[in-house]
C-alpha cells in the first residue's frame, strides 16, 4: 500500500526556534493514522495472500512486533536529534558517515518505489472504473497530476488529511458491517473457519509466512514521520516515544482486523482475480456497491499518498545534494520562485513512471521494503551507539530491545524475494560505487552534516 506521506522528515520550516508546543499525544496519535491511513493493508492484501499462502492476519501481526521494537528505536532517536528526523542523519553521527550514506541511498530507493508503485496501483484500479482506457495510458495521466502538482508546491493541509482519514474510517467501518453480514448469512464448516486466517495446516509454510511478513511491513511505514513533530510536542521525550508506539499498534490491529474479515470472505483457497486489487474483489463479494466504494477509496488514498511521497523523495535528494553526497548543483537547486527541488520532482516523476511499465506492483512493494528495512536496522543500530556503546552506564536495557528490533529486521530483509533482494542490490552497489568514486575509496569527506536547518 502506497500510504507513507514522506514530506515530514525534511519539511522546511523557517523559524523553527519559535514553534509553538501545541501538539498532545493525542494529536500526535491522530497524525500517524493519517499518515499511514486506515486502509493500509488494502492495496497489498491479495500480494501477502499469495506470498504468505493465505496467512495475512498472521504476517500483519508478525510484522508488528518488529515494527514496535523498531518505532522505540526512532522515538529514542528522536530525543537524542529532536529536529533532524531521519535514519540518514542517525546513522551518519552516531555511526559513521559513509554508513549514513549507504542508509541515506537506501531511503532513496524507497522514497522513489512509493510514488511508483502508486502510479502501478491506481492505474489497474481505475482501468476498472473505465475499462477502455488501458492501464498505461492511466498511468501517464497520473504522472502529469502526480509531476505538476508538486511543481506547484500545492500540499494536502492537516484538515484535509483529517477529512480524508475520517471518510476512510467510514469506509472501513462500512466493510466490516458488510463482511458480518456476508460471514454469518452464508454456511461455513465450524470453527476451523475462523481460525484458517492465522493457522491454516493445509498450506502453512514457515518461509511463506516470513516472505510475506516481509511484504507486510509496508503496512507500517510512514510511522517514523511522527519525529519530526518534535519541536511542536507537549512534553516530546516522553509524548514521541508514546505516539510512534501507539500509532503501530492501532494500525497493527485495525490491519488486521480488517484482513481477517477479508480472509473470511475471501477463503485463501479461492484465487484472486488480480492479486494487486483483490481487496475490492472481496469488498464486491461483501455488497457489490461496496466494492466500488473501496476501489474509489483506495484509488483516492493512493493517489494522495503517492503525490507527497513523490515530493517527500524530492526533498530527500534535496538533503542528500544539499549535504554534497549526491551532485549539488542538480540535485541540491532550489527553483527560487516557489522554493521547490524542482529537478528532483521531475526527476522522481520519470523514474516512478518509467519503473511502473516495468516493475509488478508485489515487486516494487518488496523493494520498496529492501530500503526501508536497511533504514530501520539502521536506526536500531544507532540507539545501541548512542544509548549503550557512548553511554557511561552499561544498562542492557539499551542494548537487547534495539538489538531483537535489528535482527528481526534483518530477518525480514532476509525474506525478501530473490528478483527483489538482487535489484535492491544492484541499486545499494550503484550508490556505494558512486560515493566511493566520490571520496576516492571513501578516503574524503562524503557528507557534511553541519548544515543549516531547512
């Protein structure tokens, strides 16, 4: 699901000394389920179907436990550099430079996978609201909407972003009446029913289960947005923490919940029409008014989200250029009329329209995951530095909770398909050929951290 409004971790700001601490837990709570959006497992319900051999609930649930571990790992983050926000700066100081580099090009690669597997989604799924125009020719028009809206600096407002999540919520609330109505007026064979969505032994696979954990924890990203709130929080070293954890674990469970209810009326042993738009199969099965509903929704969030994420990888490779570890002169201008990275807004919009000709969407969602799943193990390694490696007092504490959150990253990393783990590292030996030509063997100066705030 293409849901992660990406903007927050470089979001200019021109006084930051004189935010006004507004923000309670509550509203930060609020803003992280708008970021990562109510209907986050939609969109990839039918890929984890398949990769999981019908496991969905079990791998939503799989991949919060290590997205929790994880979220404690950004909030700690968070206290120690309360405006930078982000794993590049994370790792690059407290780690090492080039480190923070290779964690930066990886979040490059997953910036720019968002707006691209979103231009992937919303092209099928609107070529079933007008089936005479094809796919590709959708997603040409999306580019232009995607492309030149952002060169027009227009961004959703925070009462919009409300107004949305708020008609997503009823959407979700809707499907699970229908899904009640549809589970219990049509005969099943007892209990074993409802347990198949987390255990089925017919098609259980342990690899199966953790390949699609893997492709689950899309489901999550977008949660490490809520650091960059922090100079605007009530009581932020405590506040931060609380909300990146609470935020995972409402969408961890309201993902699940809805998936299981999808899975009930969707049996897995029932093959999906398109796997990528299966979610609306099942809302049609549901009520048939319903499936067009959700696939509007979906199409809808989609479509937002892959605008700002298109921008959010803009400003990244603003940071990057700006920081002299990609070339300044293209990727660290600004168009000094709106302020804008305007050869980076373009430069993503080709490549995520390029790349959604010639990357599936289940694929680009791995990928997308390849990159996020280095940042987080990038994170969890830097709290150990700073808290535990740096920290006078030895407390396991800080040792074994961002520990067990790298390993199971690095675990799900692990399950990633082999088409996604060897493109990820074509793009991660790209990146590390470049800053190694850049610095001589990494003998120079790759990055300058001491920059001016946005």
């Amino acid at each position: 699901m293409c849901h992660v409004v990406y903007t927050g971790h470089f979001q200019m700001s021109s006084s930051p000394a004189h935010l006004r601490r507004a923000l309670t837990l509550w509203d930060l709570i609020l803003y992280g389920v708008i970021v990562i959006q109510p209907v986050a497992p939609m969109s990839v319900f039918g890929v984890i179907s398949d990769r999981g051999h019908g496991h969905v609930v079990t791998t939503l649930l799989l991949a919060m436990g290590g997205m929790l571990l994880t979220a404690i790992s950004y909030g700690r983050m968070a206290r120690a550099y309360p405006s930078a926000g982000s794993a590049f700066t994370y790792v690059g100081q407290e780690i090492n430079p080039a480190l923070g580099y290779v964690t930066g090009w990886s979040m490059v690669m997953d910036y720019i996978l968002n707006p691209l597997i979103c231009i992937r989604w919303c092209s099928e799924q609107a070529s079933n609201f007008a089936p005479e125009v094809r796919p590709w020719m959708w997603a040409i028009v999306i580019f232009f909407l995607f492309t030149g809206l952002n060169l027009r600096g227009v961004k959703t407002s925070a009462r919009v972003n409300a107004l949305l999540a708020t008609g997503m919520g009823l959407v979700v609330l809707a499907f699970f009446i229908a899904a009640a109505r549809y589970i219990f007026g049509n005969p099943h064979d007892g209990f074993a029913f409802f347990t198949r969505p987390f255990y089925d032994p017919a098609t259980f696979d342990i690899r199966a289960v953790m390949g699609g954990t893997s492709i689950a924890v899309l489901t999550y990203i977008g949660f490490d947005g809520i650091s960059t709130l922090s100079e605007e929080v009530e009581n932020p070293r405590r506040n931060i923490l609380l909300a990146t954890v609470l935020t995972c674990l409402v969408i961890g469970i309201l993902s699940a919940l809805e998936c299981y209810a999808a899975q009930l009326v969707w049996p897995a042993s029932q093959p999906f029409p398109n796997s990528d738009t299966a979610f609306v199969d099942v809302a049609k099965r549901a009520a048939v008014p319903l499936g067009w509903v959700v696939g509007l929704t979906l199409i809808v969030a989609n479509f937002g989200s892959g605008m700002a994420a298109q921008f959010g990888a803009a400003r990244l490779l603003y940071g990057m250029g700006r920081s002299n570890a990609l070339p300044a002169k293209f990727f660290g201008a600004v168009e000094p009329k709106r302020g804008i990275p305007q050869n980076n807004v373009i430069f993503v919009g080709v490549i995520a329209l390029v790349g959604a000709f010639l990357i599936p969407y289940g694929l680009g969602a791995e990928m997308l995951n390849f990159g996020a799943l280095i940042a987080f193990m990038g994170v969890n390694l830097s709290v150990i530095m700073h808290y535990y490696v740096r920290a006078q007092e030895k407390k396991l504490t800080n040792l074994i909770p961002p520990l067990i959150g790298f390993l199971v990253c690095l675990m799900l990393w692990i399950n990633l398909s082999r088409p996604a783990q060897i493109l990820g590292a074509v793009w991660m030996l790209v990146g590390i050929a470049f800053g190694a030509w850049k610095t001589r063997g990494f003998r120079g100066n790759l990055i300058d951290f001491n920059l001016p705030p946005d």
